[in-house]
C-alpha cells in the first residue's frame, strides 16, 4: 500500500509565487493534517480536516489555505510565498481523531522559498 | 491544554550503551501518548504508543516506554544501541478530546561506533 503520498517531494519558488502541495491517502482515514518541521521547533500544525468537507486551523495557519477535495485528498495551497515559509511540509491522516489519534506520514515536501 | 518537553535536543550514545530519551508532558486529563521516529529523509513513523491499557508499552525495534503518572513522564529507553538507531526522536500527546497530537521539538539520537 502507498499510505500517503505527497507531491512535489522538492519544490524551489520566489518570493511571491503560489503553488499548491498535494497529498492523498489510500487507507480510507476521516482526517487529515498539515504540519510543517522547522530545526529546532519539532511539527507544528498548519491545517486539519477531521472529516470530509470540514477544515480547521491549526497552531500556524497564516499565509496557508487548504481544500479538502475528497476523502483521498488534502491539498495545501500557498498563495504568496515568503522567506518564512521555507521548511519541510509534512501531511499526515489518521482513522478518525479516535481512540489514540495515531497519525501516518507521508515522506515530506521540501519547499525553498527564495 | 496539553504540551509535551522533550528534555535534550540531542543525546549522544556509543553502540552497545543505554538509549534513554526524556519527555515530560502536561495534560489536565489523563493522555495518550506516542514515540515517533524520523530517519532522515523520509516522514515519522510510530514507535510506540501509551493509551492506557498497560504502563510499560513496547514498540518496534526493541524500544519501550513507561508511563509515570506522578512525574507525569514517558521516557523512551533501550537497552542496548544500534548504530541504525540514530534518528530524530518525537514525543506527542493527545487528551480530553482534542485527538489531535502535539509534539515536542524532537531529540536527535546520535550512536557512536
């Protein structure tokens, strides 16, 4: 099983520029996550979906937007990119925020904003 | 509120000794709680976890933890190093409802030859 996956795992941008970072999960998990991994600073969430059609913001929202397409798929969108967004974007989905709330990772996007 | 302190940024350990990684949590309510591990270049994937069913828990690769709720900790620990175990460690807790983990800032766990 590919569990989640994320694309573009590299991602080079200007200041200024969007894009969009995608992730889709195959295990049929009700909610999804944003974080983003700073050194020093561990994962700090960015947006969530607890279920399809429902989003919320996390501990470090500004300057993102996200869109839950389908149960699959979380997408996280930045519409201006600063400095200040370079990091080491990770997705994440679990079954349902549940009975422990174990999370499953996708391997990271690496964005450089310039 | 729930929080989580991961005591070391790094821990540095030779093959063969002792691994023991501290974490400290804060929860008005009685926690679940998680070791992820990063190996470097790719995403956290589950330890162990704590959700109340035993003190002691036991993960993959030989790791364990135990709860203590009077010191309100959950070290992580193995007995003897490997050198495939050097990796960036996160403790994470979730509680009262709000499933949604926090984590710590992470300990690197450097093993010597």
């Amino acid at each position: 099983n590919a569990g989640v996956t994320q694309t573009p795992k590299f991602q080079v941008l200007k200041t200024g520029q969007s894009m969009t970072l995608q992730c889709a999960q195959d295990m049929n998990h009700n909610s999804m996550y944003w974080y983003r991994q700073d050194p020093g600073m561990g994962l700090r969430l960015i947006y969530y979906s607890a279920s399809e059609g429902t989003t919320d913001k996390g501990e470090v929202p500004n300057g993102y937007n996200v869109s839950r397409l389908n149960k699959r798929e979380f997408s996280l969108r930045l519409e201006s990119a600063a400095p200040s967004q370079t990091s080491v974007y990770f997705c994440a989905s679990s079954v349902i925020g549940g009975d422990t709330g174990e999370l499953f990772f996708g391997e990271g996007s690496r964005l450089t904003v310039l | 509120a729930q929080s989580v302190t991961q005591l070391g940024s790094h821990v540095s350990v030779s093959e063969g000794a002792l691994v023991l990684l501290r974490c400290n949590y804060s929860s008005s309510v009685p926690p679940y709680l998680f070791w992820y591990v990063q190996y470097p270049n790719q995403g956290l994937q589950l330890l162990l976890k704590y959700t109340s069913a035993a003190t002691l828990v036991k993960g993959i690769n030989g790791f364990e933890a135990e709860f203590k709720k009077s010191e309100t900790s959950f070290h992580l620990t193995k007995p003897s190093a490997h050198m495939s175990d050097a990796a960036e460690y996160f403790c994470a807790v979730s509680a009262g409802g709000s499933y949604i983990p926090t984590f710590g800032r992470g300990t690197s766990l450097i093993v010597h030859p």
